[in-house]
C-alpha cells in the first residue's frame, strides 16, 4: 500500500501523519528532535501485516508547536484522541525514546488503555536516570545564579531572566537538547523530562516487548531493565551492536524481532522465533524466552531522546 500524508484537527491545530502498509491498526510515535520520517522504514518492513499510522507530533515534522508548552499528558491527550478518531476495536503501539513517554502515560489511564494491545517500546524514556555529581553541581550553580534576579520587582524580573537564558554561561549550563530550543518547545522539554514514569509501571497490565540497542546512551540499557522488572508482563530483547536507533542500527534485525512479536508467532517449543534464536541473531532476550502473545508470554514475574544524528529524549 502506498504511503499517504493526512491531517488530524487537535485543539484548533493540526496533527500530521501518515499512513502506510495494510491489516491490524499499528499506532507509531517517534522521538524528541525527530519526526515520523524516521520510523517509516520500520513501517515498510511490517507493512505486509500492519497499517501504520505516523504521527508528527506537535512540535516536530509537519506538525506545528503546540500554543503552549506543553506537559507528557499534553500529548498523551492528543494520541488518546486519535485513537479515538479511528474506526478500530483495538490498535497496537511501537514507540522510540519521547514516545515511550507518551505511551506509559496512555497504558496507565482506564479511559483508553484496553483498546490498546501489544506494544513495543525502543528505546524508551521516562525512567528516573542515574546522575552524575556534576548534574547537581550545574543545577545548583543554576540556581545561585537566578537568585538575584527572583528578587527583582515583577516588572524587572522577567525582562532580567530573560537576558540571563541568552548568555553564553546560562547556556553552557543546559543539555544540548535544552540549547537548542527556545519558547514553547524549550517549556515543553522541562516538562517532559522533569517528569519520571517509574510509578505508573505497577499498573500496567499490557503485554509489552521492549527492544533495545545494546550501545543505547540517551536510554541506557539499565533504564529498560528498570522498566522491564516494574512491568507485570513484558520481556526485554537487546540487540547487540545497536544504539537508541536499534531500529536504524540493525534494521533487519530489528524488524524480524518485530513481526515476530506483532504476529503472535511461536516456534512450536513455547519460544517466540526472536527470542529463541538470540544468540545467533545477535539478540539477546531477558527473564522470559517467550515474546509472543500466548497464556504464559509474561516475560517475567519478580523480577532523554535525539534524532537521526543521536541527540533526542
């Protein structure tokens, strides 16, 4: 099926994406920095089993900042609304870096979350990270820095704060993420990122693949095993040689371990053909050896984001 572009009406805006591919409703959110153009050849590699449908989200590709900045549940919003737009029972989900945000916000709420069915998540983001003590000594360093300016009248104040995110010190100060961006989109990413997931994954009962670059540095693989332990009913595949863009990295790879998922399909032994076939195909899976959708895939019990050139969350 050939790919189309579409508009979806969100909030007096619009929301670009687009379609390809043909089957079950497989819903497709990219990364911060990043646009659905980079999620297309995944798209193609399932098209023979799934009708994708790409989002731009607001702020990225075709689809123009938000009026506001907005919070996770902001977007969250929007994707729970154009999956009610469609004419579909229930849609599975495949998401990189920011998007993993934006799903974990929508598996945690009952208003759309059965209507959600497999999900795969690469890359994903919203797990606390581990800091490093120079983290804390630029933020608090940033914070003895606005304090003169705090205590200015309301009518200085702003203007003073202003020039001060101009300078060259406050910027050095910033991610590289957090630098290049400005007005709403640069509220947009103070939102997103100060915001930790960890306690929406005990209430979460979906069966989940996560799939992930073993090189993986904006998400590093300790935040999928965080992930995998909250979850109820997921199971963690890494790639070997893979970055956050396993998907770009390992494209065949990557899609196989997909379909494979997506389809349901088991190799007759209880093993998914991903999982069991790890260690030949450079994969590696964890706590289960089953990914597929049978009664007993529940992988296991008790147990920032960059675009093509590495840079989103």
């Amino acid at each position: 099926m050939a790919e189309k572009t579409a508009f979806f009406e969100y909030r007096a805006g619009k929301v670009a994406y687009k379609i390809t591919g043909q089957g079950k409703p497989l819903i497709i959110l990219h990364g911060w920095g990043s646009s659905c153009r980079v999620l297309e050849p995944a798209a193609q590699h399932l098209a023979h089993i799934r009708k994708s449908y790409l989002l731009d989200l607001p702020g990225f590709g075709m689809s123009p900042e938000p009026p506001e900045a907005w919070s996770i549940d902001d977007y969250a919003d929007m994707a729970e609304d154009f999956i009610n737009s469609l004419d579909e029972d229930k849609v599975d989900v495949l998401v990189h870096s920011f998007g993993g945000r934006i799903t974990l916000k929508l598996l945690a709420r009952q208003s759309i979350n059965s209507r959600i069915d497999k999900v795969l998540i690469t890359g994903g983001a919203g797990m606390k990270p581990k800091r490093k003590i120079s983290y804390y000594l630029k933020k608090y360093f940033a914070k003895s820095l606005k304090l003169p300016f705090l205590m200015l009248p309301g009518s200085f104040r702003t203007g003073a704060l202003a020039w001060l995110r101009q300078t060259s010190l406050w910027k050095s100060l910033g991610s590289a993420d957090y630098s290049k961006l400005s007005g709403v989109m640069r509220g947009t990413f103070v939102k997103s990122v100060t915001e930790h997931l960890d306690p929406l994954l005990p209430g979460i009962n979906h069966e989940i693949l996560l799939l992930w670059g073993e090189k993986d540095e904006a998400t590093p693989l300790y935040q999928a095993r965080r992930m995998e332990a909250g979850l109820k009913n997921s199971a963690l595949v890494v790639i070997d040689d893979a970055g956050h863009y396993a998907f770009l990295d390992k494209p065949k790879q990557f899609a196989a371990i997909a379909e494979a998922f997506f389809r349901g399909e088991n190799n007759g032994n209880g093993e998914s053909g991903s999982s069991g076939s790890s260690s030949d195909s450079g994969s590696r899976s964890s706590g289960s050896s089953e990914i597929s959708g049978s009664s007993g895939s529940s992988g296991k019990n008790g147990q920032n984001e960059i675009s093509p050139s590495r840079g989103d969350n």
